[in-house]
C-alpha cells in the first residue's frame, strides 16, 4: 500500500514526527511541504545480447538414381567346336600263295620172308629118383619089411616141332611227293582309315546394353544450425530494501494524465507522445529509480466494449515499451487497459459527440505505486 505522509509546517510538530518516524520507520529529516512514497527496492535487471540455437543442426539426405549409358559389346554366340570327318581305309589287290597240296612221302613195304623148318625140343627133362616095390607074398606081416627099394634114372623126353624161320625182315621204302602251290588275290590295307579332327571356330555378335555410368548414391547435405540474436534481462541487483523516495504531492494517490491523444483505432506511438513521455514520465522514473507506477489507458465510446478494452491494454503496453526500450526495468512498469469503463465525459455508447469530446476519452495516465 502507499504510504504517503504530508509533513506538517511548525517546529512544535519536528520532534514528534521524528519520534514517530523513528518507532514506524518513517522518512528520517523530513522536509514539511514535501510528501514521500515508501518503496521497497525491487531487484534489477540489466538486459543482455546472446546468441543461441533455435534450430540444430542437421543432415538431410538424398537418393540419387543411378545413371546409365549404352555400349556395344561383342559377344560369343557358338562356342567354338572340333569336327570330326571319318576317312575310309584304302585298299589294294595283292596275289597271295599258298600251299594248295602240302609235300608227303610215299612209302613202299617189302614184306618179310620165311622158310619152313623142324626143331627138336625137350619136352621133359631127365630125371633119377627112389622106387618102391612091394614084394609079391611077402611073409611078413609089416608089409614095409617086404618093400624093395631101387634108385632109377628116367632119361629126358623130346618133340619135333614144326617152325618157320625169318630168312628176311620186313622193309619199307619212301618216295617223296613234292607239294603243290597256288595263289589267291586279297585286299589289303593300303592307307588306315583315320578321323581327321577339324576346327569349327566360335561364332560371335555385336550387341548393345546399358551399363551403369555413374552409381547411384547417398548425398548428405549439411543444414547448419539456425542461431537467433536474443536479448534478455538478467539479474544486476537483488532488491527487497526499503527507502523513501521525495515525490510531488500532486503525484501521490490519483492519476496524472500523460497528454497523449491516441488516433481512433490505434495504438502507434508518434514521436509526438514520445517527447511527451520523455517529458513527463521517463524523467520522474530515471530520478526517482525506486518508484513503480501504473500506465492505464482508455479508449472512446466507439466500438465493441471487448475490443475497446483490448485497444486500451496495446496502448498501455506500447507506452510499457517504450519506456523500457529507453533504460526502465519492466518490473517497475505495470500496464492495464481499461477501455471505455472510465470515460471522462458524457460520451457513452449511443451519445452523439463531436470528435474533440471523442478524443478527450483517448487518453493514457499513470500514477505512483507502492
């Protein structure tokens, strides 16, 4: 909340504000007529340029077809080969001999001769031996004593034969009979037959193919990453002090008008409102660099209330903008559009106004925050 305090002429009052100021933390020396705005300290930022990847890097790829060309080529369409031709055997006629009648002997036979004859041949030997005789009445009675006994020679016994004797042996005699030849004609082989081996050669063509004159392929194409310069704002001084900061007392709790006059239906700044902010706000934020305040700006009666109210926060936040494009901490500005919920004059919806009243309706203001 403000906190805004309006120091009272008359030194019979100095000692007790001060005393006061000591138990509630108040301004220490303040000046009477002066009014002043308790502010904590909010942390600082300053703002940097960076560059940074929004988009990798990548690699796309692309297939490229093959290419061909056309080329003549010769090529073998019979295989070569061997022919093989019979040659028949050559034959002539020759007068051949031959024993017709092999050679022999004759043989003659003169046969034995013979002549008759007598041989006298011993038929049996002669012998000698014992003769028993038994005498005729022989007294006694072993007869044996009667028994004479003489040794007798019988003389050999012979026989004529009748024989034939070999005057002359049989005999042969040989005549030799001369053989006898003939001759006959045969052919013989004058010249073998044989297989003369031949040579057929192959047999070749020209013909036309397509051949790959460049392959196909992979291209790889590098996409280099996307960078962006950006700007931001870090951390410079961590606030949460609290001061006082002297401010006009016409300032303090109501709106000042900034005299801007928007055009209708816009929310571009000329270079008119710029000197007038310059002027008016940026010199009291850069003076007093503790002090937040609230920029609200509104529109005339014309147009949808939804639109209006969008109207008026673009140009609360064209002024925000601005004053942060020229050095102020965006966290000591709050911008709000209020449309045309707070008009300044008679002019609501439905009300004939000239363009002047119009206009007095299309104003930006700001006032001190705590």
């Amino acid at each position: 909340m403000k906190k805004v305090f309006l120091i009272l002429f008359g030194c019979m009052f100095l000692f007790s504000i001060a005393a006061q100021a000591q138990v509630e933390n108040l301004p220490p020396n303040p000046v009477p007529g002066k009014c002043y705005v308790k502010c904590v300290t909010k942390d600082t930022f300053k703002t940097i340029t960076e560059t940074i990847e929004v988009a990798p890097a990548y690699k796309t790829l692309r297939a490229i077809a093959g290419t061909y060309k056309t080329v003549e080529e010769r090529v073998m369409i019979k295989e070569a080969s061997k022919r093989l031709v019979y040659v028949p055997a050559v034959y002539e006629t020759v007068e051949v001999s031959y024993v017709a009648r092999e050679a022999r002997q004759d043989f003659a036979i003169v046969p034995a001769s013979f002549a008759p004859g007598v041989r006298t041949l011993e038929v049996f030997p002669p012998t000698a031996g014992w003769k028993y005789t038994l005498l005729a009445d022989c007294p006694s009675v072993n007869k044996e004593d009667c028994v004479v006994v003489c040794y007798v020679q019988m003389p050999s016994k012979t026989q004529d034969f009748e024989i034939t004797t070999l005057i002359k042996d049989a005999v042969s005699t040989s005549t030799s009979v001369a053989e006898a030849t003939a001759t006959y004609r045969k052919q013989v082989v004058a010249q073998a037959a044989r297989v003369d081996e031949i040579e057929v050669p192959a047999e070749y063509a020209m013909i036309q193919r397509q051949v790959v004159d460049v392959p196909a392929r992979i291209e790889e194409v590098i996409v280099p990453a996307k960078m962006r310069e950006i700007t931001r704002q870090v951390l410079d001084q961590k606030g949460g002090l609290t001061v006082w900061e002297e401010v006009d007392c016409n300032l303090v709790g109501n709106y000042t008008a900034l005299p801007i006059l928007w055009e209708y239906d816009s929310a571009v700044m000329t270079a008119e409102s710029r000197t007038i902010i310059d002027e008016n706000l940026l010199r009291l934020l850069m003076d007093k660099p503790n002090i937040s305040v609230e920029i609200a700006s509104h529109t005339d009666s014309r147009g949808e209330d939804d639109y209006n109210l969008t109207l008026s926060q673009q140009r609360a936040q064209s002024v925000v903008n601005y004053l942060v494009s020229r050095g102020i901490s965006a966290t000591r500005l709050v911008s709000r559009g209020y449309g045309e919920t707070r008009l300044k004059n008679r002019c609501a919806n439905g009300v004939e106004c000239t363009e002047a009243e119009h206009q007095v309706n299309r104003r930006t203001e700001f006032r001190i925050l705590d």
